[in-house]
C-alpha cells in the first residue's frame, strides 16, 4: 500500500517564476492538506482541499494557490517566486470523516529558489 | 504568533539517558497533541499523541506527560538509543472540523553512543 508521493523530490527555481508541486494521497483518503517546512523550523500549514475545494487556509499569500483533482490527488502553485519560498514543501493525506486518525505526510519536494 | 513554543531547540543524550522535550500551547481550543518524528529527507511521522483527558500516555520507550492547567506537555524518550536522533516536533491541534496542525519549531536530538 502506497503511501503519500509527492514528486518532484528536489527542484531549482529562478526567482519570479512559477512552480507546480504534485502529491498523490494514500490509498482511501479523500483529504490533502500542504505544508511549507522552513530550513530549521516546523512545518506551516498553507492550505487543505477536500472535495475539490479549498477548506481552510492558513497565513500564505494569494501567489500560493491549489488544487484538488476527482481522483483526490493535488497540485500546489506558487507564483512570482521570491528567494524566501526556498523550502521543503510536505503534503498530507487523511480521510475527512477520521480526524487525525492515519494522518501521513510524504517526503516533500525540496525548492530552492535561487 | 507562535501558538506552540517548543524547547529545547537541541539536545545531546548519551545512549541509555532519558531525552525530555518540552511545548506550551497558547490555544485552550487545542484538543490533539502529537509528536512527530522527522529524519533527514523524509516527512514527519507521527510518533505518539494525547487528548486532554488523560494526563499521561505511554508507549513503548516513549510517555507523553500533559499538564491542561498550565498548557504544557513534554515528550519523554527512556533509554534513548543512537537510532532517536532525528529531529522531534510538537504539534497542536483542534480535532474537530477541518483537520490542520501548528507545529513548534523542533528540536534536534543527538543520542551519542
């Protein structure tokens, strides 16, 4: 049983331009929420998609925007990069009606910005 | 604002020791605490986690010890072993509604042999 993919795993951006990060849900869950993971710091939520649609958002600008596909799979964006989106960006799964209950992040996709 | 201050930011056990990692949440919304354990290149994984009906939660070599009046909880690791080092997080939560995590800024924990 698969767990969370994300891909790519690493990538190098030119500041100013755009990105598209991809993440595959495990098996059976229908929620996916991302995060961006500072060089030395805890994870921050950005947003969380749920029957395609955005549910909650947390403190990211208008450049980071989503979405989720029928398959419950999902893409994050962020425009104009700036040297500061430089991160490790992590997806995780669930299950809308479980909570917390199996709760798996991916990998992560590392971004340099340069 | 932090909402979940974790400390401290790094630590240094001898194998065998007892690693202690400590979080204050500001939230008294907050109903869901999990530790998360994160090695070099991969994502975190939850490691254990309590709601505030208990006071302390036990599994294996790691105990989670919860204090609801003070809003604080801390992450005991026994007989810690050179494989514990990695980096561990706090993390807070409302399990109701939508299902989103604040995360402390970690710790990084070095079990020496």
């Amino acid at each position: 049983d698969a767990g969370v993919t994300q891909s790519p795993t690493h990538l190098i951006k030119t500041r100013g331009q755009q990105v598209t990060l991809r993440c595959s849900p495990k098996s059976g869950h229908d929620t996916v929420s991302w995060y961006q993971q500072a060089l030395g710091q805890g994870p921050q939520f950005i947003f969380q998609y749920y029957e395609e649609e955005e549910r909650q958002r947390g403190n990211f600008p208008d450049r980071f925007s989503g979405h989720q596909f029928p398959n419950y799979s999902s893409e994050l964006n962020v425009n104009a990069l700036l040297l500061g989106d430089s991160a490790l960006y992590l997806c995780a799964s669930s299950k809308r009606l479980q909570g917390f209950y199996g709760y798996t992040f991916g990998s992560g996709t590392r971004l340099t910005v340069v | 604002q932090q909402q979940v201050k974790q400390s401290p930011q790094s630590l240094i056990v001898q194998k065998g020791g007892i690693s202690i990692i400590n979080c204050a949440y500001e939230n008294t919304a907050f109903d869901y605490f999990p530790w998360y354990q994160q090695f070099p290149g991969k994502g975190p994984a939850l490691l254990i986690a309590i709601r505030p009906d208990v006071s302390e939660k036990k599994e294996g070599r790691f105990t989670i010890s919860f204090n609801k009046s003070a809003k604080q909880f801390s992450l005991h690791i026994m007989d810690s072993q050179p494989g514990d080092s990695a980096t561990y997080f706090c993390a807070a939560s409302m399990e109701s509604g939508y299902s989103t995590l604040t995360f402390g800024k970690g710790t990084m924990l070095l079990v020496s042999p």
